[in-house]
C-alpha cells in the first residue's frame, strides 16, 4: 500500500532565512503514527506546516496519495484539507474565545463546504448533518453534548483540547497532525489525552504525526519515530528501535536531557 503522506527530498528555509530543512525524506502510512522529536529550532514545527500546505518547499516535494501538493488542482487542494487536520499546543488560543462550542467544531465542515456535498439538497437536511457530525465528533472525545452551547471559557485546558481534537476529526480527516498537543497540560490529563489519540486512531482509523519533547508520548502513542537535529533527519526507524536502542550520540542525548512521564 502507497503511503498517506510523503515528504520526497525536501528542502526549506523561511524567506529571507537559512535552511531551516535539508534533505527530508520520509512517508506516512496509514495506522502508523509518526512521531517527530528533536531539540528547540531543530525544525519540527516546520515540517508539519509543510505537511499542512501552509509553506512550501524550497525544494523537493509534499506528496499527498501520491501526487505532488505544490501542483495540485482546486478540488485536489480541498480534498486535501478535509484530509490532513491538525492541533497546536496551546488549547487556550487555538479556539475563539467568543463562539460557542458547537460553532466552533461545525468550522471546518462549513469551511471546506461539506456540508454542501455531503449533507443532503435542503438547508435543513444540511444543518441536520452538521449537527450530527459535530455531536459525533464530540462523543469520540469523551465529551458529552451538554458542552455544545458553552463558551471555551467554561472548560478546563484537558477539556479545551478535547475540543480543538473534536473540531480537527469532525470532517473524518485520514491524518491528524499535533504539535506539542499535550504539553500545556498536567501530567495526569496529558495521558488521557493521549489515550484519547491512540484510540481515535484505532476507531476512526486516523494516522497520528505527533511532534512531542515529551519522548514517553512519542514512545507510547508513535509506531515510528524521527529524529531531527538542525532540520536534518539524524534517525529514523521503529520507535522501539530508536527510543530503545538509538544508534545516534543526539539521540542518546535527547533521551537523557528530556523529561518523562512518570509510569
Ligand atoms: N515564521 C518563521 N520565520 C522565520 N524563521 C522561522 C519561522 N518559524 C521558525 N523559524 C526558524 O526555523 C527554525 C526551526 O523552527 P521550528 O519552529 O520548526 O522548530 P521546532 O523544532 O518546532 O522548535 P520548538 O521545539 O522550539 O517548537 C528555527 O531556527 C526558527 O527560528
Ligand atoms: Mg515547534
């Protein structure tokens, strides 16, 4: 089977900057959650932007099913973003403070305009359907519909993120990319979380790419694992094999100089 997502030879720098990436080359497949990990500025954020679409290559090429996303069509470009979602770190900024909870996971389905193609021939079969798949979507996060007509405001930073993964898989995306999803979190609501990833990933069947400084969520949650180290992949392999049984000195360091869950 093809992969999901591929990054062929791909090189980056931010305008005006130096290479932030070099000679980046991997896949994702689908069921194989991808963990990224590497030091502060070693270029992880930056590889999901380029995952996302929002930069693109100086060189080398984004594959999405195979096909290149710098050149992709407009029907290729939206299929590709119902497809790929993501989280950020910080629950607090990530949602508009001022809309209610339903408005805020409906977001990409009226975005993207599913709703149009998916959703039925009348306003109210189509307002129907987006109530459906938001009350879904919000089920598969463990939280009950009560929240729909609250305020971000009203809700804890676990709860929060439980919010901003409900609005990312309300439109069934084949990838979900985190950045740092858990890191403003306590210990024991970072491994809810986390389960909550991994089960989405067994019941919904979405792939995970989880950049993390937190190796025992990569560790627990990624089947696969890369090592950056100055926008250049040093390691890459089973995580087992990397985190367990790194051949690289950066990544023996790595697992020594960062913080770990307590099991
Ligand atoms: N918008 C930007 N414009 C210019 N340079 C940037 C921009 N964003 C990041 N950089 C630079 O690119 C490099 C990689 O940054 P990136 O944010 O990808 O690192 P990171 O691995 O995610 O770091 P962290 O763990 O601190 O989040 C850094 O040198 C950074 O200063
Ligand atoms: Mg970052």
């Amino acid at each position: 089977m093809g992969s999901i997502l591929e990054a062929r030879n791909v090189e980056f720098e931010y305008l005006h900057g130096s290479p932030v990436l070099s000679d980046i080359n991997f896949e994702l497949f689908q069921g194989k959650n991808l963990g990224i990990v590497g030091e502060s500025g070693s270029g992880k954020s930056t590889i999901l932007r380029l995952l996302l679409g929002i930069r693109k290559p100086t060189d080398g090429e984004i594959l999405f099913g195979g096909k290149n996303l710098s050149v992709a069509d407009k029907k290729q470009a939206r299929e590709f973003r119902a497809q790929v979602q993501v989280v950020f770190q910080d629950p607090y900024s990530s949602l508009d403070p001022r809309q209610r909870i339903d408005r805020l996971i409906a977001e990409p389905l009226v975005s993207l305009g599913l709703a149009n193609s998916l959703g039925g021939n009348s306003r109210e079969s189509r307002r129907r359907w987006i109530e459906s798949q938001v009350e879904d979507s919000l089920r598969s996060v463990g939280l009950s519909t009560d929240s729909l007509k609250k305020y971000p405001a009203e809700f804890s930073g676990g709860q929060r993120q439980r919010v901003a993964i409900a609005r990312a898989i309300v439109c069934n995306p084949k990838v979900l990319l985190a950045d740092e999803p858990v890191s403003a979190l306590d210990v024991t609501t970072r491994v809810q979380v986390i389960d909550l990833l991994k089960e989405l990933g067994e019941s919904r069947g979405q792939t995970i790419v989880m950049v993390s400084h937190d190796l025992a969520v990569v560790a627990a949650l990624c089947d696969e694992t890369i090592v950056l180290e100055k926008g250049a992949i040093v390691e890459k392999g089973k995580t087992s094999k990397v985190l367990g049984n790194p051949s690289q000195s950066y990544t023996r360091k790595l697992i020594e100089s960062l913080p770990r869950l307590p099991h």
